[in-house]
C-alpha cells in the first residue's frame, strides 16, 4: 500500500519567485530594512563608549579633562578627579595661608604632609640633576621680579645679588617623611611641579574609576590616558610667537609639558621682553629659547625638566639624553626648532609652520 | 511578470526620500558646521555667560554695566581682551585669538573664554 501522499498546502501569492508575501514589495522591504539598520544603529550606543569633556577654572588656570567610556561611567569618573584636583590645589598654593606650603613659608614649619614631602622630594632630584637649574627655592627671585605682583619691572643687580642668598635647593633638608630647611628665609614655590603632581593624581583616580582613555589638559601641561580609539592621542604644541601650533605630537600614556616666555612676561625700557623664568643661578631670566616642550612618561618631574632646558638650552640636551626617557622640543629665539629624535617620529613634522627644524642630537 | 515587483507606492517614496534625506541633511550640517568660524563661549565663575560667533564684531562686556571688570572685543573673526581690571593683565597679553581649542583666561577674574570648533587634527595643546 502506498503512503499516502501529503500534499503541499495551497500555494501562498507570492510576488517574486515565491520569496515575498503578498503586498510587500522588494522596494518596501529594502526600505523597511534600511530603517531597522539605522534604528539599531542609533540605539547601539546606549551603552557604548563616548568620549565626555568638562572644563573648569580651578588651580589657577583652566583645566580640561577629556574621558571615553560609558557616559554615566565616564561623567562620574571626571568629576572624581576634579574633586581630587580641588584637593591639591589648596594643598600646594603657598598664597592660601592655610596651606602647609605657607606655614613652611612663613612659620618655618617642617612639611610632615606626605603629599608636600612626595613632591619636594621629586623636585630636589630634578635639581640635584640639573646642577640646580630647576629650583623650587626660586622663589624670592620671582617676587622680586613681581612676578607674584601687579606691576612686573627689572630689579637692581644689588637686589638680586641680595635674593640669591636665598636661592638654593641645598638649603631644604629633605628626610623620609619630613622637609625642614637650614636657613629661616628660605621658601618654595611648588607651583609648577603641583601641576605635575596633578596630572598624575588626575590619571590614577580616572584609571580606578574604569577609564582607559583619557586626555587632562591642566593649563597647556598635558597627559595622555591609553588612546582615543585607535589613534594616539594628539597634542598640539603652541607657536610661541602667534596663534596656532608648530607641531602635533602623537602620544599614548605621555605627558607633554611647555614652558615659554609668552605666558607671563613684560617688555622692560630697554624694550627686552623679560619671562617669568628665572635662572636661580644668575637672578636674571634666560635667553636663547623661547619655548621648550618635553614628552615623557612620568608628568611629575616633566615641568621640571621642561624648565632645565628653558633655563640651561641645548646645553642641557646630553643631560636629558643621559636621564633618558625625555624627548624634547626647543624653539630658539630666531624660530629654530630643535627636536630630539625621539620626537621627531613622534612628530607629524608637516605641521612644524613657521620654524625650521633640526635634529637635537 | 507580476506587477506587484514594479508597484511603487506613495509611501514607498516618502519613506526612501527620508531614508536617504535625513544622513544626506545631516552630512550637509556637519559640513556647514566644519567651515564655521569657531564658537567662542565664555563662562565667568565656572557659569556659562554666552556663546558667540567670531563672525560679527562686537564688545562684550563683563561685570557691572556701568564699570565692567573685563571688555571682550570680538573682531574680524578673533577674539580678545581688550580691557580688564585685573592686576597682572595676563588676560589682555594673549592677544587676539582665533584657533579652536585656544583659550584666554582671566584668573583674578575667573574668566574664561574658550574657542570651540573644529580643531585641526589635534585634540589638546600644550603650552
């Protein structure tokens, strides 16, 4: 006996070899395709990475911090290190009187904060390095020069000669977890090193909060988190002489610092533009190089470093050659970029507008 | 051949010209957008004052109408502090500024202007 035959159920209206119901045309059905791709695409980020920036006056100056992430992730990740920014910037500001930077100052008190000791401690390395040409004791030599002031003006070589006794990073006693000094008149100024200090408590705190990429721009100091996307970050580095920049440097887990004299500066009756950069070894600001830039991994001592080179020049080359792991840029006052190697491939050196460029080393 | 292949209907057609209009509308803004001058927003205390177009000359003033602390001027596509009652005047030695990403700041002040806009191929400067 034969099984019985099944027989096909009666055939559907199909429009196109039997692949379409009935009513819906290819053209619907491509549209209606293309509109659920785009609904899926918007929805896809939801919960995906966006790259988040907040900018806040804060430390003197202004500070942006850039985060990729989720939004809610990356929102509460910022506001974490700007609350830890508002932290040492009191901490560290020598003007506040409450500070233990001014006690030290003024009062003569030890500097017991492990933070302050941290810091200082940093600092007299890069001086002891630089034959003391970064010098956190500077800064009697910056006041006297009112830098601190409304109304900058050249002093008398008698009173720089005067300030220079109380200029020098041998005069801080620096011991674990303690910071005296031998003479009552010696002071600090850890501005510039602050800077560096928070940059790296910046980073840590965006890194524990879950961010992999991220871009602190404290005021031109700036440090790279991981990469944006799958690029590294990209950081211009500012004409000293007019708007725009003179390079690009592409970095991943970098700091990149400038000093320069463009900043803060008068034109004295001799028409010379005197900078807030002072040589603690002559009292005077430095000539030769208008802009320095460092790239390296550790933005602590970075200011530091960016501040040897203003102050010693090309002199210093060798002996950033010698600590190692410092790139650098400087832009002498004729405009002449000079780059270390490293730097030069890190460089998009098509973008070097209006300087001319030579190697370093 | 069926006719149904071919039948296009009105809704067919809105719904392509949407399709295609809306990516095809917001390439036309993002590339408006990118040959924009940029957006200079200034924000005083960490409070958004306004946002201005470099492309029409005017002085802004900051403070009391009467005696303001700062005078913004905004000319010929750049930006600058042309006045400020702050000791140092640090603000007025930036000069005229007019690349997205640059910045004036005023710290006696706590102002600041920010210039916004497509930067070219950088995202920070370092200075």
């Amino acid at each position: 006996m034969r099984a019985p035959v099944r027989l096909p159920a009666a055939p559907r209206r199909w429009s196109i070899a039997r692949g379409l119901p009935d009513g819906l045309s290819p053209l619907r059905l491509l549209a209606f395709a293309s509109a659920v791709v785009l609904l899926a695409a918007g929805c896809r980020h939801s919960g995906a990475a966006v790259l988040r920036k907040q900018t806040r006056l804060m430390m003197d100056t202004y500070v942006t911090i850039q985060a990729t992430g989720p939004a809610q992730t990356a929102d509460k990740a910022i506001e974490a290190a700007f609350g830890r920014l508002e932290e040492i910037s009191h901490k560290f500001n020598f003007l506040d009187s409450t500070s233990p930077v001014h006690a030290f100052n003024v009062n003569n008190a030890p500097i017991t904060d492990p933070e302050l000791v941290k810091v200082v401690q940093a600092a007299v390395a890069v001086s002891a390095a630089s034959g003391g040409a970064f010098d956190i004791t500077v800064r009697p030599l910056v006041e006297l020069w009112g830098f601190y002031g409304d109304h900058p003006a050249v002093p008398s070589q008698r009173a720089i000669d005067s300030c220079l006794r109380m200029v020098g990073y041998k005069n801080l006693v620096v011991e674990p977890g303690r910071v005296t000094k031998l003479r009552p008149d010696v002071t600090i100024d850890l501005g510039g090193i602050a800077k560096g200090y928070a940059l790296d408590e910046a980073a840590r705190v965006l890194r524990a909060a879950g961010i992999d990429s991220a871009l602190i721009d404290l005021g031109g100091d700036v440090f790279a988190i991981g990469r944006k996307g799958n690029q590294n970050w990209k950081v211009g580095i500012r004409n000293p002489r007019k708007d725009g920049v003179i390079g690009v440097a592409a970095v991943s887990n970098l700091a990149v610092v400038t000093s320069g004299d463009y900043e803060r500066f008068f034109f004295g009756p001799d028409s010379v533009r005197y900078c807030h950069i002072i040589d603690p070894a002559t009292g005077w600001p430095p000539r030769g190089l208008i802009s320095t830039t460092v790239v390296m991994r550790d933005p602590l001592t970075a200011q530091g470093w960016s501040k040897v080179l203003f102050i010693r020049g090309t002199d210093a080359l060798p002996l950033i050659e010698k600590t190692g792991g410092i790139e650098a840029i400087l832009i002498t006052d004729s405009m002449r970029a000079i780059c270390t190697p490293g730097l030069v491939s890190a460089m998009d050196t098509t973008r070097l507008n209006g300087v001319t460029n030579s190697a370093g080393r | 051949m069926n006719r149904n292949l071919c039948r296009v209907t009105v809704l067919d057609l809105l719904l392509i010209a949407g399709l295609l209009g809306l990516p095809g509308w917001a390439l036309i803004v993002s590339w408006r957008a990118a040959r924009e001058q940029p957006v200079a927003y200034i924000y005083e205390n960490n409070r958004l004052l306004g946002a201005y177009q470099l492309d029409r000359d005017q002085l802004i003033a900051i403070g009391d109408k009467a005696r303001p602390d700062m005078k913004i001027e905004i000319k010929g596509g750049a930006i600058r502090v042309a006045e400020s009652d702050c000791p140092k005047g640090v603000c007025k030695q930036a000069g005229w500024v007019r690349t997205p990403g640059r910045s004036i700041v005023c710290v006696p002040n706590k102002v600041l202007i920010e210039l916004r806009g497509e930067r070219k191929g950088y995202d920070a400067e370092s200075y």
